[in-house]
DNA sequence: TATGAATGAGCATTCATTCAT
DNA sequence: TATGAATGAATGCTCATTCAT
C-alpha cells in the first residue's frame, strides 16, 4: 500500500511526450526481439526505465503500445519514401529513389522493421492494420506504374497494375528481411539488386542486361 | 472371452499414425486461425477429438507440435514444386511450372501457407528454421538462373544472383499471401501474373511486352 | 514451466462433485468474511484446499463464482422455508412456521446469510439478483396475506399488500442479521419475537399483547 | 504590486470548508454507484473537478474519505428525523413523525442512503460503525416504546423492546430500500404504509384495521 | 495551494505441462 | 491406451498513495 518514490539524485521527472518516445523505442524493441505475445509488459516497461503504470498511464493496453509502435514507425517510413520519391520525376528514376529510401529506413531502423513486417503479419489482431497499409503502398505503386503507361499512350487493367505493384511491394519486403537479418549489406547496394530486379526482369537479366543508378 | 476394451462403436483406437495426422491438422488450423502463441492446447487437443495428454504422449510439448507442422507442411510444398518444375526443362518453362505448383499449394492449403509463413516469421523461436527453408527455394532458383546463365556462356556473380532470387520469392510469397487472403482468386491466373513480372520486370510491361504461358 | 504434482500420499483426487462443493463451501466462508471485492481468488482457493487453477476450471471466474455461492445458498434457505410453511395451515401457524425455519437456517448458516444479504446488496453487479430473490419472496408472503383476507371475505389492494410483505421481509432480515451477530443468541426466541412484531404491531404490544406459539 | 495567482476568471481558490463539501458529494455520488470497493480515488477526484492529491490532503486516505461520508451523511439523517420526532408528543404521533421525516430524507438524498446503507453492511472495515448508529436508532425507538408503557404503568424486558425496535428499524429500511430504488414511488405514502404495519401489525390488519395520519 | 509524474503491491486470469487412475 | 484432475508460473492490468515542482 506503500508508494515510496525513488530518490536518487539523477533521477528525473520528464514531461510526457519525452517519456512516451522512450516507452515507444522500448516496446519498439522488445517486439521486436520477443514477438508480440512473448513481449512481456513488464520488461517494456524496465527497458524503458520505468515503471509498469505509466506505460499503462500513457500509452493504455498491450494492443493500443503495440498499435502506437506500429503507427510511428509505419509514419516515419512513409515519410522517408515519400519524401525521396518526388512525383514529378521520370518513373524508372522515382522507382529507384523510393526503393533507395526504402532499404535506407529498413537499415537503420531494424527493430522498426521487424515491429511492423514480421510480428504484425503474424498477429490476427493487427494483420488488418498491415494490410492496409501496404495496400497504400501497393496504390501508390500501382498509380506511378500507371502514370508511366498513360504517358506512353497506352493501359493495362487495374487489376493487373495492382498485382505487378503487390509483387514489387513483396519482393522489396523480402530483400528487406534479409536486409534486417544481415547487419553488414549495404542498404544501397541492396536497392540496386532489387531495382534491377523489378524493373528489367529475369528474362533480361539473364540475357545480361543491367541497369545502373544515373547518380552511381 | 475376448477383452473388450470399449463396446461404443463410435469409439476407435486407430493407428498411431492415424492419429497423428489428425492432431497435425487440428494444429495447423488452429494456429493458422490464431498465431502460434495464442493457440492453446487446449484447443488443439479440442479440435482433434481427443484429450491432451495424448497430444503430449504422441507429439510432445507445444514447440514440437508446432515444428511438426512446420515440416509437414513444408515437405508439402517442396514436394509439390519440385515435381513440378522438373530440371531438363528450359528456364522460363521451369520458373512458370514452378510458380505454377507453387500457387496451386497454397490455394489448396491457405492453413498451411499460414502457418509456414505468417506465423513462423514472426515467432522468434522458429524463424531460423523457416530462413533455412526459404534459403533452400532460394538456392533452388538461384541455381536455375545460374543454369541458364552458363547455357548462354555467361556468368554473374553468386551473391547478384542469390539476392535475385531472394526478391523473386518475396515477390511470390507476396503474391501467395494475397491469395490466401482473396479465396475467390484463381491461383492458375495469379501465377501467370507473377511470371509476368518474374521474367519482363516492370520496365518491360511498361513497354507493353506479354508473357504468356505455352499451354494456354 | 513445471508442474509438479504433489507426492503427498495423503492427497486425494477427488471427483468433480465434491471438490465443487467445498470450492463453494470456502467461497461462501471467505466472501462471508472479507466482502465480494476484498476476498481474493487465493484465499479461496487455499482455503478449500485446492490450486487456483481448479477453481477457475470448476467455478469460473469470479464473478461466476459468487453466483454460484448465490444460487447455493438461496436455493438451501428456499427450500427449508417451503418445506416448513405448507400451504394448507391458517395464516398466523404458515407465518410463523416460516419465520421459525427462516431463522434456523440463518443461525445454522451464518456465513451463508452474509453473502445473501450483506454482500450482495451492497454490489452493484448482483444487486439485481438478490432484488429478484427478494421479489418473490415478497410475493409469496404477500400471497399468504391475501389468501388470510379472502377467507375473510375482505380484499385490499396489491401494492398495499406488497409494501406490508416487504416490510415484514425487511424486518425478518433485520432481526436476521442481528442473530448472525450475536452467536449466542437462540434462533426460535428471536422468531418468536419477530412473530409478536409481524402479527400484532407495536400498538398492541403496547397494550400488553403477546402472541404465543402454539407448540411452544 | 499585488501577487496574482491566476488570472483565470473561471478559477477558484475557494475555501476549505466548500472545497470539502464538494469532495464529500463526489465521493458519496461515486461510492454509492460503484460501491467502496470498486469506487477509484481517481474517479472520485476527477468527478469532485479536482486533483487527487487535494483529495488525499483535504480527507486522508479512502478509509477516512468514506467515514467522513458516512459521518455526514448519518448525521443529517439523524437530524432531520431527531427534528420531527419531538419527545413531548405521543407515541403514534411521534413514531409517524418520525417516519415520514426518515422516507422524507431517503427520498431526498438517495445516494447519502445508498451509501449508508447498503455500501457499509457489506464492507467489513465499517459494518461496525454502521451497527453503532442503528444501535442508537433502535434505543431511540425502543426508549419510545418504553415511555407508552410507563405511561400505562406497564413494563417489557429490555431485551424484548430492543429486538421489537430492532425489527422496526428492520422494516423501514428494507422500505427506504424499496424506494430508493424507486423514483417515482411517494415517501409520505411510504411512511404511512410502514406505519399501518409497525402500528397494527399483520394480524390486525388483517382483520381490517386502518390507521390514518391525522392530518392527512 | 495545486498537480503531473511516479510507483509498490496486489489481483484475476490463463496456460503449458504432468500425475494418478 | 486414454483421460480427468491438478498445479507452478507467468502476465496483463489496476489502484491507493506519494513526491517534486
């Protein structure tokens, strides 16, 4: 019944919107190392130096931390390619910066990764979230293809446009599982297999063609 | 005079390996439906028909069950694609055969696709054995790729390709995934879309370029 | 992990029946003692002798659980009632055999009484519940009353009669509690004098009135 | 220059004894929907539009909080009826004061009764506090009863006049209970149903006795 | 005075696992 | 073989209470 608060000197109080960064880069963290079940509240909350009720206090519920992870990590990402890939440029070129900028977040946010890919797949309760943002992200693909054909005067059916962007959309998640499970690849390096995947096909990389970054 | 052990005709001491069989797919259905933590034992046994000590008895603890499952399924499939694409066949025919198979697999067993993809990925325990299997297919194509590539006298690096393959079977996975989502889909068209993809790249469909399955 | 089971030879396992009964035994004990919030499912659960996992397997959750103390409970008192206020004596015997049986089973039954009426009422979540027990209780004292009025020839309005019924319940309840208070006190005294309240009102008691059992 | 602390129009420093008072009608408000238990400080504190600290410093811990409710509560209870039921009239008249003051009070304040009431017989902590104030009330009645039978030079056991007035107090609560719980039910009408029973008792009433208010 | 920030401690509930029959 | 009975060990969540400002 007792409340003791501790009093060490180095101990500090912060305001809410610092404690709450730093219970989301904990949780971030521990989902991704245990996966959303084996996740325990408890150790959330100690590897955030802090204790059990504030994470309850700020961030509510298991489900709401693991949703809120899930929203700021997915926010920054898109923030990441949306910034890179302008929407004026040339579609091999705005392909290329997206997948740059893409493979750049995936390296330096491993755990941001793992939360949002791998554990929320997994998860019935927040596959649907998932889901719909990669099919944001499939939209998104699937109009800059779209683009690319109307200025050649040509069309193709929607649902064929969106079943090439979903299959991009894979594959550049599969190179960025592998990507987040060997710390030494090279994110840039990386994005220019995949760009040379996707935009030339198998059929041509056989037959020897590369393509290469204008910049690189 | 004969013991009888149970005179209730419904009642029937089958075969352990009968048995087996039907605790395996009780498995696979229930942690298809909830993730691998989430599914009790309870459960399971509940939906074999039979008591949980014999589920310890038969397949031990909860991981093991789960490993059982993950083999089953994954003999499946690799059975199944690989008596598909047989490897005296040229490139493109073995890639399409393959995708083929591959795509009718996981239509006809959207709890197994689960379980070996969704569920294993996002279960740190297992997620090595499910990097192991996929390194497996990857090598697969890789090697088909690097066949075609020596029947025209040229070469790549290992690793190029290797990554390339890893992208094609994210692209799949991708789109197998989609599949199980969308039951109504039809895995015949949704691996030619895949071919499409596999072997024009984007660039090329861009250009208007079709591929087209020979028998069809 | 591990679950060990006791080796104690004097462990009994024991058929569902019986370890239900004294789950619900010491359930009534320990809500009789602490209140509905206070007690806790361990002391329960250590007080019948048995792990708290039984119980929830057994009784449910809590709140299940204090229902089932409830229906126990009230079921017995019902039924000791019924038993002694047979329908066919004039009305003063059918009153006091009832309240005679009535204050037997709170004297035998004291923990019993506490959950019916003390805590119960006091609970939101099962207030309804006892208003409904008590609602029939009222209705057959109120049945009783008009029956003695119609053998009179004379008739009185029903909510008259119920109100009275509810305040002779309310009475007995009082004095109820008051004998589960005090040990000492004899459960046939006390219906007595409730009997002298019931049936001849403070007015006369005044004036020197005494109401007398029969038998006694 | 004067020292301001707020600018806030909407804010008040107001005086102890107010900012008491409207603590005291939150948590009397919230402990008699919730009951003591199940009642959080927190909603306590934010209903009274107040931090909870302020809580803890103006009544001390949940303990002392629900005391100085009961306290209040209980004591313009026995205020109101203390001041209808004058000594110097007779005793029909007085006990009728004083019940139609008592279902004038529970009428009025329906919380203040709940937690009276039906909170504090079930929470072992205050049960005793709780017996202490009936068991003023029951000698107040019973010391009614005595002087009526002075006054006919008539005597009763003490004990006996107790547990009559015991069963008294009973009744009315058990009515005050009923109309609580029913907004629309009339407390003068109340009063006068309970003093027909406590008056005449069953038996007469039974046989057609009435008694009616003087001056209604 | 007044409050946001903080916590120790407890509680209901569930689950994988095993024993005795 | 087959199962009902049983449990240790967690885990999510809440609450009364207090400190630092």
């Amino acid at each position: 019944m007792l409340a003791r608060v501790s009093t060490n000197p180095a101990f500090k109080r912060l305001p809410r919107a610092v404690r709450e960064q730093q219970m989301l880069d904990a949780a971030v963290k521990v989902f991704s190392r245990r996966g959303y079940h084996a996740a325990s509240m408890d150790e959330i909350a100690e590897d955030a130096g802090i204790s059990k009720p504030m994470v309850y206090a700020y961030l509510g519920p298991k489900e709401d931390l693991f949703v809120a992870c899930l929203h700021r990590e997915c926010t920054r990402m898109i923030e990441a390619i949306a910034g890179a890939a302008a929407p004026d440029l040339p579609p091999d070129e705005r392909l290329w910066r997206g997948l740059r900028a893409f493979f750049g977040f995936v390296g330096a946010h491993r755990d941001g990764w793992s939360v949002l890919y791998r554990q929320t797949r997994g998860e019935p309760p927040f596959a649907g979230q998932l889901a719909t943002m990669r099919a944001r992200m499939v939209e998104v693909i699937a109009g800059m293809l779209d683009d690319a054909l109307r200025a050649q005067g040509r069309e193709v059916r929607e649902t064929d446009l969106e079943v090439i962007a979903y299959a991009l959309v894979g594959a550049s998640e599969s190179l960025a599982d592998w990507l987040a499970d060997n710390p030494t690849a090279d994110p840039e390096k990386t994005a220019t297999r995949m760009m040379n995947v996707a935009w030339l096909g198998a059929g041509q990389l056989i037959e020897g063609a590369v393509w290469r970054p204008a910049d690189g």
